[in-house]
C-alpha cells in the first residue's frame, strides 16, 4: 500500500464538494481540505484520474505528497485532536 497526503485547493464550490467526495472513497480527512490516502498503486491511478476529470486545471490545484508508513504513523497535531492513520479507515472503490 501507498500512503499520499491529498490536498485541494478548488475555487468553486460546486467542484469542491466533488472533490471531497472523490477523496472520501479513498482515505480519510486530516484537515478540511487535506487527507490520508493509504491506496494500491492502482487505486492510486484511479484517484488520481478522477480528480483529474473534476478539477478545473487553469483554477485548481491537487497535491499528491507521498508519505511513507513510518512518517505516516507519526503525524502530529497541535490544537484540535486527529485521528491515528488506520488501514480500516480506507475504502476501495472499484
């Protein structure tokens, strides 16, 4: 499994809650425009192209940071609680 930080910057909201909902099938949120995708590579390729065929490309942005296992366990956070990174968390769509 690979694990990416995904996170959006969508100027409409119409395109933003599509986004969101896109990005629910595959991780979980961290922060609201920011989540954690634990994904097989072709999973990944799916997510990817999805996002793709939402997003306005000359007015919003997607970042895929990969994030290995262990930096992924140890995510911290300051202020309102996170939830720990667990693989029951992520839902494969097919």
């Amino acid at each position: 499994m690979l694990s990416y930080l995904v996170c959006y910057d969508i100027s409409d909201p119409k395109r933003l809650r599509k986004v969101a909902r896109a990005c629910e099938d595959y991780g979980y949120r961290k922060q609201l425009s920011v989540f954690l995708c634990r994904v097989s590579a072709t999973d990944f390729v799916r997510l990817r192209s999805r996002l793709y065929d939402l997003i306005d490309l000359a007015e919003d942005q997607v970042l895929f940071i990969p994030v290995c296992g262990k930096c992924a366990a140890g995510i911290e956070a300051i202020g309102r609680p996170t939830d720990a990174a667990d693989a029951k968390d992520v839902v494969i769509v097919t």
